[in-house]
C-alpha cells in the first residue's frame, strides 16, 4: 500500500468539547462533583452510555452481524448507497466512528492515494477505530467533535446513522458544521432515519425502540434533515429513501463557487 499523502489543512485536535455533565460521587466521602464522562456531550453519557461508552456492550455491538440485525438486513445496501458518492482518491471527513466493519470498507473505496479522516467524541470508539484501520496509512483518527471540529476543505464528508443520537440543537450545530467543511462542489452524504410509510410494518416496532432507547431519533421523522441546515440555499439537496422509507440518504453538494 502507497504511503499516505501529505495535505495541507490537516486535521488538528479539537479541544472545544461541551462541558461534561457532573454527578455527586456517592462513593466518595467527600462528597465531591465528579465527571461522569469527562471527555463527551451530556446527551451521550445521560442517553448512550449502553451503547457507546459501555466495554462490554461494545464488545457485543462492534460487529457487521449485530449492525446487519439492528438494520434489518440493508447495512450493506446503505453502506453501497454512502459509497456511490465517494470517488477514488477523495478527501473524506467520517463524523463519527461506526460499528462493524464501515471504516475498513471505506478506505478501500478511497483508495491509497485518498484521505480519510475520523473523528469522535468517546476516547474509546476512537481506540477502537484507530485499531481497525490500523492497516490503512490513508486514515486517521482523533478525539473531535462533529458540531465543532474545523480542519480544511473536503471532497466528501460522511455522516452514517449520526443525527438521529442528538437533541434538535445539537443537530443543527452538526449539521452546519459538517457543511462548512465541505470544499467548493463536494458534498456531505447524510444516512440515518426516515419516517417509513404507513404500511411499513416494523413502523410500530420503531416507534418502541426509538420510545426506549433512542430518545431523539424521532426528530428526523418530524423534520427534513435539510431543515436542520442554517443556510440550506448555499446547497443543492437530493434525497433517497429506502425499505419502505424507514432509512434516507440526503446529498448537499456546495456549489463550486459556493463560499457558504
């Protein structure tokens, strides 16, 4: 494999992270406030400890088979719908480590003579990405924030099954902040939820799952994710939908000319 090649602009560790939410250690006789998770946003550590920053369950999760099961089957056909918008040999932004094997599949799309890189806000899902792509010179990954992070223009920039995680603010820094680091012409690839259609027949189960365990998913059923964006004329949008519209691609490609 060709050695990675060097681009200016790289990415730069992002020390803006939101303050941490803070609990009394019950265990401390002090009585002292304690991080809980010094190092993420609030509405994960209060909302996805169990899924992302739990070892063991990640251990359970970080599987293609368990993503595959928890996507009814399309995390391939998604995961080729994502890729179709990547050329070879682009420069990638990925806005969050993925479960299973995405990262790999990823820069083998790119190719050696590509860039692409990850971030994260839980120092374990970045341990744990760094290791998978431990083989691909092309990637790198660090500890940043998708709503804050600010590295350089982007021919590409990926953000798969992200949005439906964080509260409507939240959303909207992200949203803003993935397109402002976009080049003139490149596009950001968002997948994530849809509202199915009314005769999808696991729209009930969803709407348990989403009830229980996935608090602000239903956010992208109400709205479009192009309404998340503040300046959404500065883009051309183009939406897919998929299994009975229970999953979406939305494609913002900047003007080349765009200064957004």
């Amino acid at each position: 494999m060709k050695p990675t090649k060097k681009h200016e602009g790289g990415p730069e560790k992002d020390q803006s992270l939101p303050p941490p939410k803070l609990r009394t250690d019950g265990g401390n006789s002090s009585g002292a406030i304690v991080p809980l998770h010094p190092d993420v946003p609030a509405y994960l550590s209060e909302n996805y400890t169990w899924a992302y920053l739990n070892p063991r369950n990640i251990r359970f999760l970080d599987h293609e088979l368990v993503v595959s099961a928890i996507l009814f089957g399309n995390n391939r056909r998604l995961r080729r719908a994502t890729f179709a918008e990547l050329t070879v040999g682009s420069t990638v932004l990925q806005s969050a480590s993925v479960y299973g094997d995405f990262c790999v599949h990823l820069a083998r799309h790119i190719g050696p003579d590509g860039r692409l890189d990850i971030i994260d806000v839980a120092p374990i899902q970045v341990a744990r990405c760094r290791h998978k792509s431990r083989n691909f010179p092309q990637v790198s990954t660090q500890l940043s924030d998708a709503a804050s992070f600010q590295s350089g223009n982007y021919d590409t920039v990926c953000c798969y099954f992200l949005l439906h995680e964080m509260p409507d603010a939240y959303r909207r820094k992200t949203v803003d902040n993935l397109l402002a680091n976009l080049a003139p012409g490149g596009s950001a690839v968002f997948v994530d939820y849809h509202k199915p259609h009314w005769l999808n027949p696991l729209k009930p189960l969803m709407i348990l799952v989403f009830r229980f365990l996935e608090p602000f998913a239903k956010g992208l059923w109400q709205s479009e994710i192009k309404d998340f964006a503040g300046n959404p004329q500065g883009f051309n949008w183009h939406k897919e939908t998929y299994f009975a519209g229970m999953y979406q691609k939305v494609v913002a490609r900047r003007a080349p000319d765009s200064q957004s």
